[in-house]
C-alpha cells in the first residue's frame, strides 16, 4: 500500500470511527472539505492531523475491545 493510500485509509477509518467525516472534522477542528480531501486521497493531511487520527482509531478500538 503507497504511503498516500495508507494515509486517507487511516483517515476514511477514522471517520467511520467517530460517525463520518463531518463528524471528524468537527473533533479535529478541521474544515470537513479538507477532511474530505484527505479521506479521498486528493490531498494529504498535515503530520499533525494524522497523529490526532490514530490517536482516535486507537481509542476507539480500546472502547470496542470493552463492549
């Protein structure tokens, strides 16, 4: 997997995650285009955006993992 499709994979999971990518832009407080871009691949997320990502996915897994 390229590192671009890594990266709006991590990003498209996320989304799903937290309820969508409307929904991900308001807990990164992020403009939804951009994440919608970035979701799609069209664009790259900024480093720091991605690490909020993964911080998320890794929650919620651990919140799946107590249910």
């Amino acid at each position: 997997m390229s590192h671009s499709r890594l990266c709006s994979e991590i990003i498209t999971r996320t989304a799903r995650a937290v309820g969508g990518e409307e929904a991900l832009a308001r807990v990164l407080k992020e403009d939804p285009q951009d994440v919608k871009a970035w979701a799609r691949g069209t664009r790259e997320a900024p480093l720091s955006v991605y690490i909020k990502a993964l911080d998320l996915l890794a929650k919620a897994a651990r919140n799946n993992e107590k249910s």
